[in-house]
C-alpha cells in the first residue's frame, strides 16, 4: 500500500507541475513586450495588436507558406531588406527565442 500511495502523491506532484509551468508559459507569451518597440508600427507585428508574438510569428510562417493571411507587410519585413522570406521569419525566430538580433 505505502508504495501505492508514494506513487500517487509523485504522479500528483509531476501533473501540478506540468501544469504550473504550462501556465506560466502562457502568461509570460501574452505578455512579452519588447523594449524595441516603436510607437506606430512594430517591426514584427504582423497582426497589429502591438506585441511580436507567436501568433506573429505563426502568420509569418503561414504568408510565407502562400497561404491567405492578412498582415501587415511593413512590419513583417523584418530585417528591411524590401522583401519578406524566409530570412524574416528566422530573424523573428531568433528575436522570440532571446537571441542577441537586432529588428530594423
Ligand atoms: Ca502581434
Ligand atoms: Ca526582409
């Protein structure tokens, strides 16, 4: 019985855990702000809320796919370079992912 019981209260704990860290990270992606930001048009902004996010990130990844998204196509050409490809969408990999890059 005791290592019944040690079992479960260990499954209990690694399922609080689990739990405990997928909520943080969702509130620390909701969150994320950058001290990059400009006050018009956020480089990376594909959406328009204001943040670069994932979701950004995510219709980067579906524009570049060719797929029917609406974005907004100054912020999107993340390294300036007067076209959006793939160089953009790894940039913002790297800058979501804290890497030392820099958004023109
Ligand atoms: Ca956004
Ligand atoms: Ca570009």
């Amino acid at each position: 019985m005791k290592k019944i019981r040690a079992l479960a209260v260990i499954t209990a704990f690694a399922v609080l855990t689990v739990c405990g860290t997928m909520t943080a990270a969702a509130l620390t992606d909701g969150g994320s702000t950058s001290p990059d930001e400009k006050e018009l048009s956020v480089i990376g902004d594909l959406n328009g809320d204001g943040k670069l996010n994932m979701v950004d990130y995510g219709l980067m990844r579906a524009y570049l796919a060719g797929k029917s998204v609406t974005i907004d196509l100054a912020a999107a050409d993340v390294d300036n370079n007067g076209e959006i490809n793939d160089g953009d969408r790894v940039l913002m990999q790297a800058y979501m992912a804290g890497a030392d890059v820099e958004l023109k």
